[in-house]
C-alpha cells in the first residue's frame, strides 16, 4: 500500500515538471542566447583597426 502512494505521488511530480517515467527533462532545450534576435549587422573594410 506504501508503495502504491509513492508510485503515485513520483507520478504527479514527473508530470508536473514535464519529466519521463526514468525522470529525464523532455522540455525543450534552453539556449543561452536567442540566435532570432540578431538579424543584421553591419561590416566594413578596416572593423579589426579599431
């Protein structure tokens, strides 16, 4: 009966915090810099000299 109660309380913890039945995350992945915020930018002859 113990067992059932744990088994069902690891559940709702898995679900509530978007993990898999082994426990890994499924959650899409985080970047560390938003790449679509950069869309141009501007270059010259001579940027290095600077």
């Amino acid at each position: 009966q113990l067992n059932a109660i744990y088994d069902e309380a690891r559940a709702v913890f898995r679900t509530q915090n978007h993990l898999d039945e082994k426990g890994f995350s499924r959650a899409p992945a985080k970047t560390v810099q938003p790449s679509s915020d950069i869309a141009f930018v501007a270059v010259h002859a001579g940027m290095a000299a600077q």
